[in-house]
C-alpha cells in the first residue's frame, strides 16, 4: 500500500510498503502536514526506483558513507567531503566532479594534501559501496605531485644537531632517524607506549592507520632517558608539528653559524 503518515507528538511519521522494497516507516521529521507529504513521497518514490533501477538509483553519498562508519573504516579528513557531498547521489559523482570538491575545499593546498585528504577517502567510500554492489566502482586521477630531489640527513648531521639541542628536541630527531617514524607519529608516543625491556616503541602509523613496533638502538635509549618526564605529556613534550618546526629551524640555522 502506498506510504500514509500519522502524528507522533509533534512530528509527522510515515508507514507502509513497497513491493520489492518491504515495509517502509520512519520520521519525516516535519511538523507541518504538508511538508510530511512531500517527504513520504519523496520515499516512496526512492524506493520505487531502488526497486525498478537497483540500488544505484538512489544511493546518496550520505548513505555510502554511513556504510564506511560503520564497517570500521578510517575517518580521517571524512567530515569536509561529507558536508560538501551530503545527500547527492553517488551515480552523478563524476571523476571531474571529485577533482574540483578537491580545488573547492582545499583551494591554497598542495597536490599531495588534496589527493590525501580528499581524493583517496572519497574514491574509499565509493568503492566501499561498490564492494556492496551498490554502485560501480570509480577511480580517480590523481593531481600531479611534484617531487623535490632531497639531501637525506646522516648520523653525524643528527648528533651534531641534537648537540645544539634540548634533550627532548635531540631525541626527536634521533627517535626520527633510527625508527623511520614521521614526525607527527615520533610526536604521538607516550612513555608507556615505550618498553625499555624490551627495547621496542610502539608507533602509531597515522598515514595508513596502523601500528608497528620499533626497535630502539642503545643510543636511543640513552638519549630518551634523558628527556624529562612532565605528566600528561607525549615524550617529545610537543603536541604538535607547527610547534615543533620553529624550533627545530632556530637550531637548525644556530648550528650552520656555529660551524662557518
């Protein structure tokens, strides 16, 4: 039977079936009659095409994305491409279309950032769906990142910084070099994420959200050691890279005068 609405308090809700679909009720979330009309109509009308044209026709990316949330999947950077998507449909979200969400929410932003901040979770929650077959499968060019040719730093650059440095700024870059941690990971350990038993740090991997365990050298040992413990503090003591970075600069350049 067609979808009726009733009165709950002071919100209109609807009820009913669609063959091929089931039984249909929920909250239109409107308190005028009219507008309550509107809505169940408007469901009505999904799922009649989700019943004729498959789930394709009505997949919105809001709906795709609940379906990511909930299979436990990486959060990171969702909140921006949910907001600017909300409830259009998947089937119109063109590769073109989520190059320029990109351009439109990142606009001063480096390549690199859009494609990981916008292009990578957005292609993710699509193809999500289309695991569900829900929906095709969509890829995504990439904008094109240009890659700088980089002196990488030696044992004897790092130690001869860490010289020029307080205890928890020398032990960041020692902890950086020997373990391969990125900065924002080296600036995420906890002294209990850190066993001197065993000689291992725990690194939470926060570009592929993952964990691995890291050996620690004796001379890293030693260098850690003698970090103050403050509470309620990460072991680096600072909580974020822009706070670390002019720091990190001034002795940088203090260094290079000292040597000349």
């Amino acid at each position: 039977m067609p979808l009726k609405i009733y009165k709950r308090g002071d919100v209109w809700h609807y009820r009913g079936t669609v063959r091929g679909v089931g039984r249909l009720r929920g909250s239109t979330g409107a308190t005028v009659k009219e507008a309550a009309l509107r809505v169940a109509s408007e469901i009505e009308s999904r799922a009649w095409k989700h019943r004729l044209d498959g789930p394709t026709a009505v997949l919105t990316f809001a709906q795709a994305s609940i379906n990511y949330r909930a299979a436990n999947k990486p959060t990171r950077f969702l909140e921006r491409i949910e907001d600017y998507w909300k409830d259009s449909l998947v089937r119109d979200m063109t590769q073109g279309a989520i190059r320029q969400s990109a351009l439109v929410l990142y606009p001063k932003a480096s390549a690199a950032t859009r494609n990981r901040q916008v292009i990578v979770p957005t292609q993710a929650i699509i193809n999500h769906s289309a695991e569900s077959e829900f929906c095709p499968r969509i890829r995504v060019k990439r904008f094109k990142i240009e890659t700088k040719s980089k002196i990488p730093a030696t044992l004897d650059w790092v130690q001869a910084f860490a010289a020029h440095s307080k205890p928890h700024l020398g032990g960041l870059a020692l902890f950086m070099f020997l373990t391969g941690a990125r900065i924002s990971e080296a600036l995420a350990v906890r002294w209990e994420d850190i066993d001197f038993k065993t000689k291992s740090v725990l690194i939470r991997q926060t570009k592929i959200v993952a964990e691995r365990r890291a050996h620690l050298p004796q001379s890293l040992i030693v260098a850690l050691a003698n970090i103050p413990r403050l509470r309620n503090r990460p072991v680096f003591l600072y909580t974020a890279r822009s706070n670390c970075i002019k720091v990190w600069d001034a002795v940088t350049r203090r260094g290079r005068r000292l040597t000349r």
